[in-house]
C-alpha cells in the first residue's frame, strides 16, 4: 500500500513540472544548445526550490494544532 501512496505523489503537478525542466535542459546542454554552466545553475534552482517547499510543508504539517480529544487525554 506504501508503494501506491509514493506513486501517487509522484504524480502531483510540481514534480512533473522539476522533472520537466530537468530533462528539457539536459537534453539542451547535451545537443549544445545551452552551456553547461547555464544548465546546472537552473537544475540547481528548481531543485532547491522544490525540496525547499517539500520540507516545508512537512514542517508546516507536524505544527498542525492538536484536537481537543488529544488536550483532553494529557
């Protein structure tokens, strides 16, 4: 069942998207297109940034407030 759920966030929009990007300037750096340089300063970015909000919503996720049946149990 764990493997459904991984599959099934890997399919969300924004890791589409990073995976995307990464290819697509893959493939250009590789033909010539774009230099190498340029390639891994915005692989870099658009990797920071998606790991960056990953970890933040799983901050933001373990802050949620507890429910007055957990308040009432301690």
């Amino acid at each position: 069942m764990n493997i459904l759920k991984n599959c099934a966030n890997l399919v969300k929009v924004k890791t589409i998207v990073t995976l995307i990007v990464i290819v697509v300037f893959a493939v250009l750096a590789l033909r010539g297109d774009v230099s190498p340089d340029n390639v891994m300063i915005i692989v870099t970015s658009v990797i920071a940034f998606y790991f960056g909000t990953q970890h933040e919503k799983k901050i933001a996720e373990s802050a949620e407030p507890t429910t007055d049946t957990e308040t009432q149990e301690q």
